[in-house]
C-alpha cells in the first residue's frame, strides 16, 4: 500500500484491486417500462450495461388491472415496437406484459427470472406530489431483493 507522506493535507491511496479480484457480472437485465419519454433513458442504460456484460435484457410492461381489457391488446405491441428501435440486433431480448399492481409485478418478475439487475426510471417528484402519486420505483427499490439501478433523465 503506498501512502502519501506529505505534511500538508496527506491523503491515504487505496490500492487498487487486485487483478483476481471477482467481478459483478450482469447475465439478465430486468427493465420495466410504462411507456412514457423517461422509460427510454433506463432502457438505454439497460442496453449499456447488457452490451458491456454479454447479459439478456427482460423487458417489462405491467397493466394495473382495472385497465386490462382496453391496454392488453397494445401492450404486446408497444413492447415490441420500442424492442425493434431500441434494442434489435443489438443485445438478446424479451418481452414480458404482466397483468396486476405495478410493484407487485416488477418484484414477482425479478424474483422468477432470478435477475441480476433491475434498471428503471424515476420521475424524481418531491414533496406532495411524491405523496400524491407514490413511487413504483422507490417502492420497489426499497422492496427488492435484487440490486436496482435507478437514472432519473434530466
């Protein structure tokens, strides 16, 4: 370990990790979506780390039940449209529409593909408005046994 041993100001260096050192590897990529403008940043993100780690990208979709009869016939559809522009060709993929409350599903759904990474977005609503409306995301970082990775697109 090599230390600074200046009088002024010394800061301790920390070594760097050793070439045999584990590690994290992303094989499968879960990335729930609600097909608003910030879903794409989280899905870029997804592609990147999918790209740097030879992982499977999970696309998810999960209709609040009262709106199962007018959003399933889309929902497939959608999922597949935004897959051809952003993801074809590109990593290896899925889709996935689940039907029921959002959290619930994105925690059921990490949990049976055994992902190893869970990326999504988060509109970043403070105050009243955060209480109003809840947080899928927050609920599901804080619920998660899996690692999550959040990007709030700016």
């Amino acid at each position: 370990m090599r230390r600074n041993t200046a009088k002024s100001k010394s800061r301790k260096t920390v070594p760097s990790a050793p070439s045999s050192a584990p590690r994290t590897v992303f094989r499968k990529i879960l990335c729930p979506i609600d097909f608003d403008r910030i879903s794409i940043p989280a899905l870029k993100l997804a592609h990147t780390i999918a790209r740097q780690n030879g992982a499977r990208i999970y696309l998810l979709y999960v209709i609040p039940a009262a709106l199962r009869a007018e959003l399933e016939p889309l929902a497939e559809k959608n999922l597949l449209a935004v897959t051809r522009k952003w993801l074809e060709g590109k990593v290896p993929n899925e889709v996935i529409v689940r039907t029921g409350k959002p959290v619930e599903g994105v925690l059921k759904a990490a949990q049976e593909l055994d992902a190893d990474l869970v990326v999504m977005a988060t509109h970043g609503r403070t105050g009243a408005r955060r209480a109003r409306l809840g947080s899928v995301t927050e609920e599901v970082v804080r619920r998660s046994t899996r690692p999550v990775m959040t990007i709030h697109p700016g």
